[in-house]
C-alpha cells in the first residue's frame, strides 16, 4: 500500500475535509485518520471501499495500483458528457 497515506490526504485535502469531518463520516476516530496518513495503519476492506466511495477513486487508485483518478459524470447530461469528452480528447493530443 504504497502512498495510501499521501493519497488519502490530498483527496481529503482537495474535497476541504478536516480529518475530524471525514472521521465522523466513516465512523472512525480522527487519530486513526492521522494513522492511516502517516502509514501507521491501513485499512480494512469495507473501510477502504468506503474511502474510495466519498472521493470518487477507485480502491486501486488509493493503493496506488492505478495511477488513474476517475471523475464521476454521471449526473452530467448527454450534452454535457459530450463536452467533457471533447475536452479531454483535445487535451490528450497536446
């Protein structure tokens, strides 16, 4: 689990998360947070699996197996979906 612990805290970071807030959302304490980001402890599965449900990434993406980041788009609408992938098609050929 290479860097689940800097992952972990850019996600919380980037969403403005405390480690308190995001504790509470899994029904953790903060210290084990703290743990989790200073590689001290790693998480069960189902923790896991839920960590990666509040910041939209892939369990593979926190352990650092994939280094893709998923968007999750699907509230968007068809002619907003079709704008993102123009963007993205754009900014891959550059």
């Amino acid at each position: 689990m290479v860097d689940l612990g800097v992952r972990l805290k850019k996600l919380r970071t980037d969403k403005h998360l405390t480690q308190e807030q995001l504790s509470k959302r899994i029904g953790l304490t903060k210290s084990v947070i703290s743990a989790y980001e200073c590689d001290l402890r790693y998480p069960s599965y189902d923790i896991l699996i839920t960590l990666a449900s509040i910041f939209g990434v892939t369990t593979d993406f926190l352990l650092g197996v994939d280094k893709k980041q998923v968007v999750d788009v699907s509230k968007l609408s068809d002619d907003n979906l079709q704008i993102i992938h123009n963007l993205v098609d754009a900014l891959a050929e550059k």
